[in-house]
C-alpha cells in the first residue's frame, strides 16, 4: 500500500525518531509499503519521517546499472554479497560512523522537497551497524552512492534535512521554492485538522 509522503513544512520532519522496539509482522508491512512508496515516486531511499512516522527506520533501493559495474562497493558483515540479495533494505536503530576519506559533492535530491535539489557535501564512506526486519544485527561499510544514501536517510531519522547540509550558494538558488512550499504544506496540514 503507498503511502502519503510528508513535504518540507510538516513537523514531523524535524522529529528525531524513537528506537524500534518491536520486530513483528506489522513492521514488515510498514517496511514493504515503505518500499512500495518509494518506488512509486521513484526515489531510493525513504525514512519512517517522510510517511508520517518518528521512527529510526528507514528503508533504501540501489540497484546494479543495465551495462556496466556497480559504482559503489560495500559488505555485509564483512562479507561480499550480491546487491540483489541486499536490496532492498530496511534498517532499524541505524548507528553510522562516518569513516575518513574524501568528501565529494553531489546534487541531493528529497522525495520531501518535490522537484528540488542541491549540492551536499558528505564523505565517501560509511560504516553501518543496525537491525534488520527480525532484530538481528548487522554491519555494512560501503562507499559512494549507497553512503551518500545511508547518510541522507539517516538525517532524517535524526530530524535532519538536506537542505542543512547543502552548499550555500544552492541554498539561495531555491530558498524561494522551500518556502513556498513550506507555506503550502501548512496551509494543506490546517485544511486538514478543520475537517
């Protein structure tokens, strides 16, 4: 089932999330149509906070080019694994140590912030501890895209947003379009508590 995706402006998007307690069938449902959703709005990554929930959990889809290598590498507890077996993932009570490399800037996009995007500054490579779908914990350390994700989902399972890591410069090229929409989502949010 998809699920509605809260915009900038909602305040459930600046909420930190609360530890998952309870790994049962109703978080795997929540997990899957997490997935559905961000599918459907053809993202790769979606956190509990952008469908209404202050949750750390969040949910990621990176998949293999049609022609050439994966541009990213990672292990799973130490291990190599195909990414078909990773993907998609869903991550419980993530703790994420960024690890010392390069930092590279790339246009972020956010379901949260339709049509929007910017430059953010985050390092190459991550290391990941969490909780699967079972309550079973697992490491993962990888680099590239699937970091850059790792670190943006995590934000926002922290109540962080993009647009506080984005390049100044990017910033003020759509400070108009985020207020904008800020305006919009508040309005619709007091439209909905008057019915």
């Amino acid at each position: 089932m998809q699920l509605p995706i809260r915009k900038f402006g909602d305040p459930v998007l600046r909420r930190k999330g609360a530890p998952v307690t309870v790994f049962d069938e109703a978080l795997a449902a929540f997990a899957a149509d997490m997935v559905e959703t961000m599918r459907a709005a053809k993202g790769i990554g979606l956190a509990a906070q952008q469908v209404g929930r202050a949750m750390q959990f969040f949910v990621v889809e990176l998949k293999a080019p049609d022609e050439g290598p994966v541009e990213f590498g990672f292990t799973l507890d130490g291990r190599e694994v195909p990414l078909a077996l990773l993907m998609p993932l869903a991550v419980a009570n993530a703790r994420v140590e960024i690890l010392p490399d390069e930092e590279w800037l790339y246009a972020e996009g956010c379901l949260s912030f339709p049509k929007l995007n910017g430059e953010v500054a985050r390092r190459e490579r991550v290391r990941m501890s969490y909780q699967d779908l079972s309550g079973a914990g697992h490491e993962i350390v990888c680099d590239g895209l699937f970091a850059r994700c790792i670190q943006h989902e995590h934000d926002h399972c922290q109540g962080v947003l993009f647009i506080d890591r984005m390049e100044k410069p990017d910033l003020l090229k759509i400070q108009a379009r985020v207020k904008q929409l800020k305006r919009e989502t508040l309005r619709a949010l007091r439209e909905r508590e008057t019915r």
